[in-house]
C-alpha cells in the first residue's frame, strides 16, 4: 500500500519523485516483498522455480546485488527482467495477457482476476516502482546496503524525532496489501443453485 500511495503521489505531483535511488530504502524492500511472497501463496513457491531472483536472504549474495560494479550489471538486469512491468495503457490488451508474463513475479492475481485475458489479471509494480529498479539494473543508484550487525537504528527511539511520524505511518503501510483492488464478479441469484457469479 505504501508503494501504490507513493505512486499516486508522484503521478498527481503532490511529492516530488526521488532524485537518488537507494539500494537499502528503494529497491531492498521491493526484492524482499517479491521473495517473502513465496510464503504467502503456494502458488508462489511452486512457481519460484520460474523466476528465481536469487538467495535474497544471504548478505554475500546482497551485497553483490547492492554493488554499482559493471561485473555484476548482468546479475542486476536479469533480475530486472524477471519482474512484471506496469500495464501501458496504450498497448492492445493481448499483447500484455497473462499469458506474456505469467512467469514474472509477483505471483499474485491483479485487477482483471475475473478477465484471464486482461492485462491486470496478474499484479503488475507501480511504474515509480518500476522507475527505480529501471534505475538500479542500469547501475545508477546508491550503494547504502548494511548488514544486519551494523544496522544504526535497533529501535523505534533510534530514529531521528522528525522521521518518526514518516515510520509510523510507513509500518501500518507496509502491512496492507497494494494490490489486487479487485471485487468478486457481481452474483445473480438461482432457485436451485444459490449465488451464481456473472462474467
């Protein structure tokens, strides 16, 4: 939900988009979501054979990904590829079906959940999400990534006073889902079979 508002914002011009792309604050969190998802679905662990982006858990393997280094520019961009794109508008609907990008991650139904066809069925990022990933596959970020030992904040008073307010909206945030606005087909009603969804 924080990404989809922090897009909105940008998109309407209420905040300025990021100058600076960090690792550790931009593209760290979107990685983390998309390998946690596995635990979310079945669906997803099945198919992280697909688009394996990796053991993003091991600091080694971070590192290299956190790394502005030309050697590991290909490891950037073949994780790049691996993850499902915004919808362009102004793309004919099948040349964007779920059956282009179904091997992308994030595994998780989208907006046209109820349209096989549709270029929402699968959940696409946020184009500013897109925006920076874009930015760090290319090597154009900031190499902020710190392990866990040497991490400065441990707790909620470590945070700067004037950063506070920004966390705590950002923690209820981060736990709700920014995808898959959807809502169930409309249902008619039959005598001998009960609710009956409508396509």
């Amino acid at each position: 939900m924080k990404d989809v508002i922090e897009n909105l914002n940008v998109q309407k011009g209420w905040e300025s988009e990021p100058q600076i792309v960090s690792f550790r604050k931009d593209i760290y969190p979107i990685l983390r979501r998309l390998d946690l998802m596995k635990w979310v679905a079945q669906a997803a662990l099945l198919r992280s054979g697909w688009a394996d982006l990796g053991p993003l858990s091991d600091s080694a393997y971070l590192q290299k990904l956190a790394s502005r280094s030309s050697k590991f520019k290909n490891l950037r961009q073949s994780i790049f590829l691996k993850i499902r794109k915004p919808v362009n508008s102004s793309q004919n609907i099948t040349q964007q079906s779920s059956g282009g990008n179904s091997k992308q991650v994030p595994w998780m139904l989208g907006d046209g959940v109820n349209y096989k066809d549709s270029s929402l069925f699968m959940l696409p990022i946020t184009n500013l999400q897109a925006q920076k990933l874009k930015q760090w596959a290319d090597g154009n970020f900031l190499e902020d990534y710190l392990d866990e030992e040497d991490e400065p904040i441990t707790s909620f008073n470590d945070i700067p006073l004037d950063q506070q307010p920004q966390a705590l909206t950002d923690a209820v945030l981060e736990s709700c889902s920014g995808g898959g606005f959807h809502r169930p087909r409309p249902l008619a009603w039959c005598k001998s079979r009960g609710p009956i969804a409508l396509d």
